[in-house]
C-alpha cells in the first residue's frame, strides 16, 4: 500500500511564543509500504472513518450504550462511549419511536467559550469526562469546567501524570484549529513532556497498549497516524503516566489523551429544548471534518471536497490521492458531473491494504428547479442517506464575509436547519415515523395516513462550503469553509442555478450532485422530497415559511 506522507516545514517564532514557538506545516510527499499500517489488528487509513447517523426503531438509548460495550472493558466503554452520542427519537406528540446514535468525531465543534456543539440541529454541552482503572465509574465535569479537576476523583495513576494529560487535554482544545492546519485528517499520535514543555510526534506507543488504541482494536476503527511534530505548550514538569501518552485528534479537532491505566476526554451532553419550538436539521455524515485542504482552494475544488468526504464515509478507503481527485476549473456540479467524481472513485481510491478501490455507492445527479423542493429533497437524501448534496448557484456574501463583488458558484450544502411550533422533523409533520423507510414514508402520504401539516416549519437557514467564481476580487476568500446562512440565502443562492458571473445565470436551476448508498431507493426519495417540498412551497407564497431576521454570525472558531 502506498499512502501520502507529508514532510514537516518549520520555523521558530519569537522568543515571547517559546513554549508554542515551533509552527510546523506539512505537505504532501512519498509513501509508506502497507506492513505499516495494519498492525495488532487495528487498520491505519489516511482518514478516520466517521459513521453516519443510525436509527434504531423501539430501541432506548441506555440499551443501545449497554450494547455498545458488551465485550469493552470499563475503560474501552469510557472511550466508546465519549466518541457516540445517542438521542432519543420522539414525535411531536411526545411519542416514543426509538432512538439514534451519531458519531460524535464528526459532529461540528466550537470549542470557544461556552464550548457548545451542534449535530444534526440539535445543541449540546461539552463536559470533560476521565476514567481510570479501578474508579467505581467515569468522573465527569460540568461544561466549562477545567479538566484538572478530573484528578481529584481519578485514583487509578499518579497526581502528577493526571494533571500532565489534563493540561494537554486542555491545550488540544484550546490549539485545535492549528492541530488541523498541521495534521488535516487527525489521527493518533504520542504525547511527550520534554523540558517542561508537551509535544505531541508520530505514534510510537505499543498498539492496544492503551485505552484509546485498545478501544480502537475492540471496535475496529479506523484511523490515520500523526505525522510529524507539533509542540502543544507548556506541561506540568511532572512528565507522562510510564513515560508517554497516546493522543488522539478527531477529524473535528476533538483530543483525546489517554494512558495504559486512564483517559480523559470531552463528551457531549444534550441540552434541553424550550418545548415552544422544536429546532431540527439534517447533515451530511462528519459535518464537522476538516476540508479545508491547500489544495481545495481552487476553482472546481468542491471535487477534491467529495473525495475527501467519500474517505470518512466509506470504512474500507485507505488512501486517496486527493490532488490527483480533480478535474478543472470546469467541473460544476451539474448534470452528469457525477460521471466524474465515480471515475475519481476508480482510479485514485485505495483500500487499507493497498489494493486498487472503488468505494461503495454511485454518485448521482437530478433536476430539480423549485428551489423549496430541490432543498427539501438535500434534506431528505441527508435524512436517508448522510450525504453531502452539491449545487451550482449565486451566493453573493456580506461586505464583511467577502468584499463587494464577491459570489460563490459551486456549493456543497452540509446541513440545513429547520424550526417548529409543534413538530420535531419534516416527516414527524407528516406523521411519518423517524424510522419508517422512504417507501413506507411514501406509502403513508399516499394513502392519506400521514397528513403533513408544515404551517409554521420554518427553514432557518443552514451550513454550506462554497467556492470563490469567476470575476471574484482577488481578496475574497478562495474557499468559505462550513459557512453559516440564512434560508433566504440559501433560497436565492439555490434560485439562481449555474451562473457565468455574478448574476448572470444560465437559467440551468437545480442540478444536484450527491451520493446515495448501493441500493437506495432513488425513486421514494425523490417522490417523497417532491410531497414535502410542494407543500413547503405553499407555504413559502403565503409568505410564511422563511425566516426573515439574519442568522447569528458564525462562531468564531467553527470548524
């Protein structure tokens, strides 16, 4: 197997910065031979795979989490269990349907100030947890609290290595933006103090050696190696439980730092909402991973994006050459582009054994011109089948985003966010169970036993990377990575279809380029979308759908 290494360029920065003064940036470079990444069972990639959302009709959330960690140790289910989130599914009656898991390493992340994060619509605090072998249970800590705190209740190491892996849990939250400039995709690492000072380097730990690679190795993750060298900051001067640690850096900037005998880690909790309006949205798996590559800021890059989500989406990728995974500043996802992206799939994909790969699933491409159906239908597709829905429109940003003459053609939309006087979901309005197929959902609108009723779903607006078109001033950003919008933004960038320049549209309105799993019922969804959306579209004329106040302004730190 060959898979893409990156070199290490460094500079110091001024004295003043010396605890976190070596800046390292990685490029792309030669290759590793496949025995080095497949060892004690675990299977190394280029990427984390990062799980979709997962229904599970009549089941509880405490059964689902027990199940989780059947045949996991007390600290392999403190690890399983800070990575996945589970929420329960209920109708907009208070009806009980089942619950859901979500992949927590893929989630979007804020790690600034209140320390919030968003899935799939719904908020949720972050709260330190820690375990060691032989606490009677995790310890955990309510949100914004210090991870040191942890230590006092963690009696299975030393004082001085806890508050080690604490601080450097707490600096990998505080850094997690540069984490990502120098190490893209995450991965696990080692973690050493060295003169007083943290440094994280290439995994050089026995594999299962420690709770987080032995979570690993029990549930068959999949994850990259860090490679190369970032200096995290200032330690405690007491060094690492047994000389080191082992850290892991989700594709969302979430760290982990754990120990033969410890972890500690952040972990979700969900907040209560106001029961006057259910807020919903629906998201593409690992919304929150890093796309924003040197090398998808080029006009036509939304194709690099696709190959670099397909890496997180699909458990068997190893490797990917993402430079090669482009075809031009004239490529638009439009009709048949999704022709190019199956081709990409073939040539430039490889499994965690090296071998040549196609990935699971055929890209697609459909027409849909109403703009309240064709994003009713992104909703639903992602509803279905987590994937990222791609479009050609006009988004022209605020003078503060970009400068004046600034828009953005090709579009990749990663969540669309919804709100309710009375319903949880689009299909909880049409009385469809969050766990009934598309062909059942169907069967139920059809024959009258769902009766949508979406006076009052709002379309509040949602989550887009988009690319810089044509005529742009050379200041504007070349990439607007996981960017916040409103629903009129949407409606009107979606409205304008595939355009030369800012606002001159080729009248081609509602070319969707997405990814549906083998198998997926492409004609139920389509339908269903249609049913949904038609209705939607009443209601936009009457003037009631859309949100007119302007979203909140993106947390800083979004990544």
């Amino acid at each position: 197997m060959t898979t893409t290494l990156r070199t290490l360029t460094c500079m110091f920065l001024p004295t003043a910065l010396a605890l976190t003064g070596l800046a390292c940036v990685a490029e792309d470079g030669g290759g590793l031979e496949g025995e080095d990444f497949r060892e004690a069972g675990l299977a190394f990639a280029q990427t984390w795979h990062v799980e979709g959302e997962r229904r599970f009709a009549n089941a509880e959330c405490e059964g689902l989490m027990a199940e989780l960690c059947a045949e996991l140790s007390a600290g392999e289910c403190a690890v399983a269990q800070a990575r996945t989130i589970c929420e329960p599914l209920v109708s907009g009656e208070g009806e009980h349907q089942g619950a859901k898991l979500v992949d927590g390493y893929g989630a979007r992340v804020d790690w600034t100030g209140v320390e919030v994060i968003d899935v799939l619509g719904y908020l949720y605090d972050v709260r330190w947890t820690g375990f060691s072998v032989g606490d009677k249970g995790t310890s955990t800590l309510p949100a914004g609290a210090s991870p040191a705190e942890l230590c006092e209740t963690m009696g299975g190491l030393k004082q001085g290595g806890c508050l080690t892996m604490a601080t450097a849990a707490e600096l990998g939250r505080d850094r997690a933006d540069e984490l990502l400039e120098v190490f893209p995709g995450g991965g696990v690492g080692t973690l050493t103090e060295q003169d007083g000072v943290l440094v994280i380097s290439g995994f050089t730990g026995e594999l299962g050696g420690d709770l987080f690679t032995a979570t690993a190795d029990a549930l068959d993750w999949r994850l990259p190696k860090l490679d190369g060298v970032f200096v995290l900051g200032e330690g405690t001067g007491s060094g690492t439980p047994n000389g080191g640690c082992t850290i892991g850096v989700a594709p969302n900037g979430t760290v982990t730092v754990a120990s033969a005998t410890a972890v500690i880690q952040p972990e979700p909790v969900a907040k209560v909402q106001s029961p006057s309006t259910h807020t919903f949205s629906y998201s593409m798996s690992a919304p929150g991973a890093n796309y924003d590559r040197d090398d998808s800021h080029v006009v036509g890059g939304w194709s690099r994006y696709a190959a670099i989500w397909k890496s997180h989406a699909d458990s068997n990728v190893g490797s990917v050459n993402f430079a090669s995974a482009y075809a031009g500043s004239n490529l638009d996802p439009l009709l048949g582009a999704d022709a190019t992206l199956d081709l990409h799939e073939s040539l430039y994909f490889e499994d965690i054994w090296g071998a040549t790969y196609d990935p699971n699933g055929t890209w697609y491409s459909v027409d849909i011109d109403d703009p309240m159906t064709g994003l009713a239908y992104a909703a639903i597709a992602m509803h279905y089948w987590g994937t990222p829905v791609f479009v050609s429109g006009d988004y022209q940003p605020s003078p503060w985003i970009a400068p004046s003459g600034s828009w953005y053609g090709d579009i990749a939309i990663e969540q669309l966010a919804f709100s309710s006087p009375a319903f949880t979901s689009l299909l909880d309005a049409c009385g469809i169970l969050a766990t009934d197929t598309a062909s059942d959902a169907l069967d139920k609108i059809y024959t009258n036993t769902g009766s949508c009723g979406l006076t009052g779903v709002t379309l509040t607006g949602g989550v887009i990377s988009a690319w810089a078109g044509n005529f742009s001033p050379v200041q504007a950003p070349d990439l607007l990575h996981h960017h916040g919008v409103t629903g009129a933004e949407l409606l009107a960038a979606y409205g304008a279809g595939y355009t030369w320049s800012p606002g001159y549209s080729s009248g081609r309105v509602g070319e969707l380029v997405l990814d549906p799993p083998a198998g997926a019922d492409l004609e139920s969804v389509e339908l269903l979308a249609k049913a949904i959306g038609e209705q939607m579209q009443e209601q936009l004329e009457l003037g009631e759908l859309v949100a007119e106040e302007a979203a909140p302004e993106p947390l800083e730190g979004l990544l």
